[in-house]
C-alpha cells in the first residue's frame, strides 16, 4: 500500500469537467428513475387451441384477476429536515424541490445531540431526514430512532468511495442506518507564513512549538484522537481503564505545551492569521478553505502516524410523516451533482467518488480529493463507549471525565 499522502492541497489546476447546474435535473432524474418508475404486471393470456362450448352453469374455478400496479413512490409536499447549516444543501437540492413540488422545514442545529434531543421531545412524526455524525447512527438505530435502509431506494449509494459502503459505524444487526455524505480528518491545521506543516502528531514535544499552538474544546473527539495517535485506535468502546490513563497523561502532557484552548473554529482561524498561535488541532479542512477565501495561508497537513476520520451523512427517522421523499431526497443529496455544489460551498470532501470531476478548480471551495481514497483505506473512525459500563472497559461517562482531569491539570 502506497504511504498515505501527508498533506490535503487545495485543487491545483487541472482539468476537471465543469458542472452545469442547469444540466442537473436531467442527470438526477435519470439516476432516481429506477425506483419512481411504477411496474404493472398483466396476468400472462393463453391462446385458446379450441372454442369451448358455451357454459350452462356457474363456472367454479376462480376468476383470472384484475391486474393491480404497483404504485409509484408519492414524492412531494413537506419535507421535514434537521441538520447542520451547509448540510441541508439548499442550493444544490433545488433542482430535486423544483420538480416534485418539495417544501423543506428545516430545523438548524448547533450539535449532533440535538437531533436526537430534538426527535425524543417531538416523537416520531416530527422529523424525515437528518444530517449527523456517523458515531450517532448506532445509538440511536438501539433507540429506535432512526430506520434501517432499503439500498434499492438510494441507487446512488453505489457511486460511493468504496470506504463509505457497508461501513462498521452505519450498521446495526445485519442493516444499514447511514449514508456518509460529508468527510474530512482530524487534521492539524498551521500557518504557512510562519512554520513549515508538522511531520508528526508528536510536534508539541519539539519546543519551537512550545506555547505557540493551540488545543480545540472537543472532548469526545479529541481524547479519540489521543487514543488513535497512542495506537489504541478511535473505537472508544473498546478502551479499557488503563487506556483512558495513558490516553489522559497525554492529555495533560499536551495541554501544558498549548498556549491555549480554542472554542470554536473561528477562533481557530482568527488566532492563526494573526500569529498568536501557528499550528492547532483537532484541525478541519473547511478553515483553509475560510483562509483561502480570506485570502489568507493557512494549511492543514495530516500526518503520518495516525488517520482518524469523520464522517457526517443522512438518516431516516422512524416514523417520518414523508417516507417517500425522504427517500428520495437522500438519493438526490448523495448524487455526483448534488455533492459537488454542497462540497464547494461547505468546503468539504464529499462522498461520490463522481463529484469531484464536477467541481470547479476555481471556486474557493473546492478542496482536491486527490489521494483521499488511499488515505481512507486506513482511516479509522469514531464510536462512543456504551452508557453502563462494561468491565474492562470504560462508560460514556468515564470518557468524558477523563477529559475534565485534563482540563483540570
């Protein structure tokens, strides 16, 4: 296996096809026809080798049936959305909208816990589709809350990165639950005016590095990280008391070396252009794109030792008022074209392998998916430890309080 590339570049010039958004309708209708075409099956008619004589009694056999269709999926009215602002994609499902008559409700969150907060307080009947992390598709299919999906109805699930289909984060006993359509990886995120990209997820322990970086508040994300960074792997389910214990003195180790602890990504941003700090974790590739459009250099480099992956997609919940369309509205979202445009404006790889020959070198957006499909080979990817604890290994609750005494010193 080739070395997984260490830096993600935005797209350098070359010669993808443009994409025409007045051509997208035509495409996306043609890939969601297999499931929207109704089937009428007439019962077979023999030809008779001889008239038979008029009956003079009530026939007993039973009569050829009248033949039924299958009736077509009914596509349109409301469409009950919660997601992520970026992730409901307006622009790019316009097309979808305009030629089923589709109204969206789209509720906006501002963490994956509130969708399933949300779908808890409302009930089934409140909500059809939902954009989330892929390490919430487990738990809440346990719950109920979301339903296994038909894959004949979701016919663009085959144009997926290999990575992305039949992975162990959508399935629960036997099904799948999720569909990726957003990805990226815990990157380190740097300044390039001022330092060259860290070779290493070990860079704090070189001292020009010493109270020049800064650490993102993530807790579950970032001592997953940690754990796959210490070779333990992003499953945290699978920590064990011992684990957690290394796993914090390395959180501790790091904290001492940050200049400080970041809140959100647009700090992030801020304190690297201004220099107040000149690389952070755990980085994202959306804040180079911001960079790019502020027309700034800041980078983001992965780096060889470790490769711990995100990925958001779609789900439907149990009892959504509008089965049919969610489903095609899912079909629709992953589609090449629809993800080329959510890709572009979220700044985001995305999960057709088709979509990023459709996206435009010259949009600030669009990030170069060159060498991604090598690199998810090895990705590893999140998962919560469960609730109670099962001995050897750690709760929710105990990971959680693993990253406090980190916070604490």
């Amino acid at each position: 296996m080739e070395e997984r590339p260490k830096v993600f570049r935005i797209s350098s010039p070359g010669s993808p096809t443009r994409f025409n958004r007045r051509d997208f309708l035509k495409v996306a209708g043609a890939s969601a026809a297999g499931f929207l075409a109704a089937r009428c099956v007439p019962a077979a008619t023999p030809t008779p080798t001889e008239v038979p004589p008029a009956p003079t009694a009530t026939p007993t056999s039973a009569p050829v049936p009248t033949p039924t269709e299958v009736p077509a999926p009914e596509i349109g009215g409301v469409l009950n959305l919660i997601t992520w602002e970026g992730w409901d994609n307006a622009e790019g499902m316009q097309p979808f909208y305009d030629e089923y008559g589709v109204t969206v409700n789209f509720t906006a969150i501002g963490s994956n816990d509130e969708v399933l907060t949300k779908y808890r307080a409302g009930g089934p009947g409140t909500y059809d589709v939902t954009g989330i992390n892929n390490r919430y598709y487990i738990p809440a299919a346990e719950e109920g809350i979301f339903i296994p999906l038909d894959l004949s109805r979701i016919p663009n699930y085959e144009d997926l990165y290999p990575a992305f289909k039949e992975v162990p984060f959508a399935r629960y006993k036997g099904e799948i639950y999720g569909i990726t359509a957003f990805f990226g990886f815990d990157v380190i995120n740097y300044n390039a005016d001022l330092t060259d990209p860290p070779d290493t997820w070990f860079f704090h322990r070189d001292a020009k590095y010493a109270g020049k970086w800064g650490l993102l508040d993530n807790p579950a994300g970032t001592m997953m990280l940690w754990g796959t960074i210490l070779g333990h792997g992003a499953d945290s389910s699978q920590y064990t008391h011992d684990i957690l214990a290394e796993i914090v003195e390395f959180g501790k180790e790091c904290v001492a070396s940050a200049k400080t602890i970041l809140k959100s990504y647009g700090e992030m941003q801020d304190l690297l252009t201004r220099g107040d700090i000149i690389v952070a974790y755990t980085g994202w590739e959306a804040v180079t794109v911001w960079s790019k459009k502020a027309g700034t250099n800041l980078q983001h480099c992965l780096p060889p030792e470790a490769a711990k992956c995100w990925a958001d997609g779609y789900a439907i919940f149990n009892g959504a008022p509008n089965p049919d369309t969610a489903y095609a509205w899912v079909n629709y979202a992953i589609s090449a074209e629809a993800l080329a445009i959510a890709g572009m404006n979220a700044g985001s790889l995305v999960s057709n392998s088709k979509s990023a020959a459709l996206m435009d070198p010259e949009n600030p957006g669009t990030l170069d998916h060159t060498g991604v499909e090598e690199a998810l080979k090895a990705a590893q990817y999140s998962k919560f430890p469960p609730k109670e604890p099962e001995d050897p290994y750690i709760s929710m609750d105990e990971l959680f309080e693993g990253w406090e005494e980190i916070m604490a010193g």
